[in-house]
C-alpha cells in the first residue's frame, strides 16, 4: 500500500463523515442538541477547567427562540413573518402572496 492509498483511505471516509453529520444537524435540529448536550455533560459539565471547560461552554445548548428552535409541533409561532404588519392598522401586503406560473412564449 502505497502513501496515497494510505491517505485516500482515510481521508475519503472522513469526508463521507463530515457531510453525514452536516446533514444530520441541518435536518435534525433537536437530537443535534441533545448529542452536544450529552457530550458537554460528558467531560464534566460546568465542574470542567481548562480546555475542557471551553468545549463544554462550546457545546452547552444555547436557548433557542423562534424559527431556529426547531419546534414543529405548531405551538411556538413566534416567527416575525407570521405576525409582520399588523400594528399599523392598514395593510398594504396582504398576509400570504401569490403566486402565478405562467407558460414560457
């Protein structure tokens, strides 16, 4: 086995790996938390010193609040979309637009 082999070996599944967990976090939100929250109560929670203590406060969930916080049950409709232009009293765009597809001449 040669250097490259040896590389393109382990640098192949690692990148396979990497995208696997990007997507993963983007499309499961609440157990990407839940992972980073167990592996922060792993190396010793708040009781952590050191660089140990850096990652903990790096993977401790942070509150999350409005579209971001990956609720979907339908109770948390705090997104400022859903409740924009409604103070004013007039509105001049109306709450949902639209749209119209037309056939290319």
């Amino acid at each position: 086995m040669t250097l490259y082999h040896a590389i393109e070996t382990l640098l192949v599944p690692l990148i396979v790996l990497a995208c696997a967990v990007s997507v993963i976090a983007r499309y499961a939100p609440r157990t990407r938390e839940r992972v980073k929250a167990a592996l922060a109560a792993r190396l010793g929670g708040g009781a952590a010193t050191g660089w140990r203590a850096r990652l903990v406060r790096w993977l401790a969930p942070k509150a999350a609040a409005g579209c971001a916080s990956g609720c979907d049950d339908g109770g948390c409709n705090t997104c400022g979309s859903n409740t924009a232009g409604t103070t004013s009293g007039t509105q001049d765009k109306p709450a949902e637009q639209v749209i119209r597809f037309v056939p290319k001449r």
